[in-house]
C-alpha cells in the first residue's frame, strides 16, 4: 500500500518491504523587517513567506526487505545532485511547491560481520523548491532606428 512519494521514491508497506517514515516536521512561516524610528514604537513590515522546510526520519531495514546501503547512496544522489520533485502524502502533494533535499543524516545502527548495513536510520532535511510559472515569450521588439539620415562612422565623422 504506498503512503506517499518523493520523486520517485515511493513510501510503501506491502508484503516485499517497509519504506516508511516517522518524526515528519513540517515548518511554515513569514518574513518581517522591523524599522525602528527615532522616538516610536518599532514597526514590522510584512515582506512575504519564508521557504517551507520539512524534516522526517526513515527507518531502513535489511529485515523489512530494503537494502539499506542502496537506499542510502539513493537519498545522498538526490541530495548532493539538487533534485527537486513533488512530495505526495496519500496521494495528495504536500504543498504546490516542488520540495529538494538539503540534508541527509545517516546513523547506522546495525552493520554484519560482512560490514554490510542491515540496519540504519536516515534523517532527511527538505526544502520547498518554488516552482515559477513560465513567461509567455514575447515577439522582439525591433530595434530602433536611427533619427538622422547619417551614422557616426570611424574617427566621429558623420556618414550619409
């Protein structure tokens, strides 16, 4: 049954594995600039929203049919490569933006005798990635023609 996705990342539980999350932490919030006038109260001035961030923490398990080493290299790609996509929670996205991973921190908490990972918790940082509507291209405008029936030629001497 899939939770939700990131890219193509897909959050399942299913009879094959567990990719879940827990801790989700979603802030959201504004930006202000105070001016402060000689003798008066200050005043804050509204500038706009700040960049959403999100935080969660996914539990990756050899025993819950991941390979927690892949998955691992896979999140690290996404984030050192600046990939953005939509973040989906039951199919429904999580805001109209786009979200990036800033950061990703692994903590290993079980490694065999092999020194292959069997368990490890990944906490992942993301940020929204605004996505702007395209300009409808305009035609050039053509470039203006000269007043005068002459131009300035080599040495500042005037040309018919």
């Amino acid at each position: 049954m899939q939770i939700g996705s990131f890219g193509d990342i897909i959050f399942e539980v299913s009879e094959r594995s567990v990719r879940t999350f827990y801790d989700f932490l979603q802030r959201a919030g504004s930006r202000w600039s105070i001016h402060e006038p000689i003798a008066s109260a200050p005043r804050p001035e509204y500038l706009g929203p700040v960049q959403g961030d999100l935080e969660f923490t996914m539990r990756l398990s050899s025993s819950l049919g991941l390979d927690p080493a892949a998955e691992k290299a896979k999140m690290e790609t996404l984030a050192r490569e600046g990939t953005h996509a939509p973040l989906l929670l039951g199919n429904r996205p999580v805001s109209e933006a786009d979200w990036y991973i800033e950061s990703c921190e692994t903590t290993l908490l079980w490694v065999n005798g092999r020194g292959g990972i069997d368990l490890a918790e990944m906490k992942l940082l993301l940020k929204e990635y605004p996505i702007i509507p395209a300009q409808p291209q305009t035609r050039a405008e053509a470039p203006p023609q000269p007043r005068t029936p002459y131009h300035i030629g080599r040495g500042g001497q005037a040309v018919l």
